[in-house]
C-alpha cells in the first residue's frame, strides 16, 4: 500500500513539473522603465533556461532574441549581431519552446491590433503565459533597437523618445514574442511583445507596426513562471512596485 502512495506521489509531482511549460524571466519591466541597465545575468544563465526569448542586453545595448536556441543582439543600427554568450542582460524573458498550438493563416493582418486578435481567437484562456512563433511573409514591418547607454542611466521612456526606427517592405521573417495577462502588469508588458528578426538574420527590432500577407504560428504555453530579481543597487532601491501604465505604452507598445 506504502508503495503504491508513494507511485501515486512521484507520478503527481511528475505530471506537475513536466509538460506544462515553464517561463523564465530575469528582473522586472517596472525596473527596465525605471532604468536598471545593468547587466547582471549572463546569457549562459539564461540559456540554460530556454531556448526561445526576447528581451535587452546590458547599458541597454539593442534588442534580444532568443531563436532555436540562439542569441540575436539587434544595434541601434538596426543590424543583427551574434554576441558572447559571457555578456549580462539586465531584462529577459524565456522559455523552452514546446508547440502546443499551431496553425497557419492566410489571412491578411493589416496591423498589430488585428494580428493579437487572430493569436487570441487560438488561446485556451488568457491567463496563463504564452510563448509565440510566427513565421511570415510581411508586406510591412516597422521597427525600432535602442543605443547602449551610460550612466547615470535615464528612464527607458526618455530614450525610446529618440529610438532609431527601421521600416521593411516585402521581407520573410519571425515574430518572436510573448504574451502576458494583463495581471502581471508591473513584471512584463501585458499581452503581447513582439521581437521581429528576417529570415536571412540580418535585420530586426522590437516591433511597432506590421503587415502580413501569410503566416505559420506555433503557440507555446506555460502554466509555471520563475522570477530571479536582480542584485543591483538600482534595483534594490527602485520604485517597481508603481503605476506603469502610460510608460509600458510609450516604451514598449
Ligand atoms: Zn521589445
């Protein structure tokens, strides 16, 4: 009898830790926007936690993306650089990329409003995590990196003021995202962030607008999320906990 409860009990805690999916992220939006761009987690570290991510790198030094288990580093000149993997993030999300969902769409997406409601007419619930993919033919994208910084560092939204923006027409790339419930507001941007790379890994950038004429979506979901918060001075003493709102909006939407 004392066997077949302790059966039951790993096969529980099996069944709990595998197969639901689990997102990592280091630090939180609320310290991003208040200007903690030190890095002080390494890209090694966050590896080893997925394979598939967005986020930044250190001095806030251009746009992340994790793909197939490779880092993409997006200057502010708009380029696609490959960096060490000993360089620190000071903001990052990942995930070990499993497809859950897929499906493909031909339909036209005329702009990022129409493409989160394709992606949510797909999702069981909005309140779990979401890891998404999208490989596409755009008819237009419009993007934006950010320059390396130094200090004393400034709030992201007096730097995405200026942000070098990059317009694409007719180009095959991938949507690198995440979405988030709107509940977890003041750790990562609710709903969706797209990071968008092009096929031939060349250009890329966070993502303002967009246009696709066909789609291949893969959806990965998690039921589990790991926060690591930083050991930072800025970060011990920055207000994470405030209203983010208007500031998510100018900065990262
Ligand atoms: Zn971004």
């Amino acid at each position: 009898m004392k066997s077949v409860f302790y059966f039951l009990a790993a096969a529980f805690f099996c069944c709990n830790s595998f197969g639901e999916g689990k997102t990592f992220q280091y630090s939180t939006i609320n310290s991003l926007l208040n200007g903690d761009y030190n890095g002080s987690f390494s890209l090694k570290d966050l590896r080893s936690h997925g394979d598939f991510g967005i986020g930044t790198y250190r001095d806030l030094d251009g746009e992340m993306i994790l793909l197939d288990g490779v880092f993409y580093q997006i200057k502010a000149d708009g380029k696609v650089y490959q960096p060490e993997l000993e360089i620190k993030t000071p903001f990052a999300v990942v995930t070990n990329f499993k497809e859950d969902i897929t499906f493909k769409t031909e339909e036209a997406v005329t702009d990022l409003k129409v493409l989160g409601k394709l992606l949510d007419a797909k999702l069981p619930t909005e309140n779990i995590i979401y890891a998404v993919k999208v490989d596409a033919d755009f008819s237009y994208v419009k993007v934006r990196s950010v320059p390396a910084q130094v200090k004393p560092f400034k709030p992201l939204v007096a730097i995405t003021k200026d942000q070098p923006v990059f317009e694409y027409k007719n180009i095959k790339g991938t949507l690198v995202c995440f979405r988030f419930p709107a509940f977890t507001e003041k750790i990562n941007v609710p709903e969706y962030h797209f990071h968008f790379i092009s096929e031939d890994k060349t250009v890329g950038g966070h993502l303002l607008e967009v246009k696709i004429r066909k789609a291949e979506v893969r959806i990965s979901k998690s039921h589990n999320f790991e926060l690591s918060l930083p050991k930072t001075a800025e970060f011990y003493r920055s207000n994470v906990s405030g209203n983010n709102k208007s500031d998510i909006n100018q900065a990262e939407k």
